[in-house]
C-alpha cells in the first residue's frame, strides 16, 4: 500500500466530492503530518513550528464548521501505532462531521474560511482526509 500525504484534493478526488453534494452527513477523518518549521508562502518571517501555525488553523476552522451545519467531533495528537505497519506515523487526528458534501464544499469557498487557509498550508506537510458516511 502507498501512502501519499498530500495538501490538496487531486481533479479525480475532486470530481467524485462533487458528483452528488446532497450526500450526508459525512464525516471527514483528517490524518494530519506538520512540518518542522511553519513556511508562509508570502515569506513572511515567522518562528512558528508547523504545529503552532497548524494551531492557528484550527482554533478558526470550528467556527466555520458549525457555520456551515457542522460540528467538530475530535482532535488529537498520535502518540503510537496499536496494529498495522506504516513507514511514518501522522502527528494528529482530527474528525469534522457535515451536513453533507455541499455544507463542506461551501465552508471551503467562504472568503473567510480561506484567509485562515494560510496557516494550515503553512504548517502542513500534508494529510489524508477520508470520508466516511
């Protein structure tokens, strides 16, 4: 099996989350990896660690959660691996549950939602995001 961690969906990813909206709820696991050291891509100077601009992220990102009918479900940092076998474990897990497709997909083009956006592309190295239903 090939683990890919990845900051965006792919065009295929993207198309099969748009083909039927209405479907939902919908849980979104998110197995997030950081980066050492936060990069801005404005090259703003910072001290951050991927985690702490990653924090930033994710103390704005609830609200628009619930803005858009959703709640946040859990959050925490992966402290082992109880069974299987992976070459590098993920550093957090976070679940965020929606009404449906369309709620997600209107929280992500929320001109607000996406100025927070630059804290988590700064502080991530990449993740996987699995939807259940």
């Amino acid at each position: 099996m090939q683990v890919i961690n990845k900051l965006l969906p792919n065009e295929v990813q993207i198309n099969g989350f748009l083909e039927n909206p209405d479907i939902g709820p919908i849980s979104m696991v998110n197995l997030l990896k950081y980066k050492d050291k936060a990069e801005y891509k404005d090259g703003r100077d910072t001290k951050l660690s991927g985690e702490e601009a990653y924090a930033l992220y994710a103390m704005e990102v609830i609200n628009y959660v619930e803005k858009y009918g959703g709640e946040f479900i859990f959050a925490g940092k992966v402290s082992r691996l109880m069974l299987g076998e992976v070459e590098e474990l993920w550093d957090a897990v976070a679940i965020a549950k929606y009404p449906n497709r369309q709620a997600m997909l209107d929280m992500t083009m929320d001109p607000e939602y996406q100025k927070i956006h630059v804290h988590r592309d700064a502080g991530l190295e990449g993740q996987l995001n699995i939807e259940t239903i």
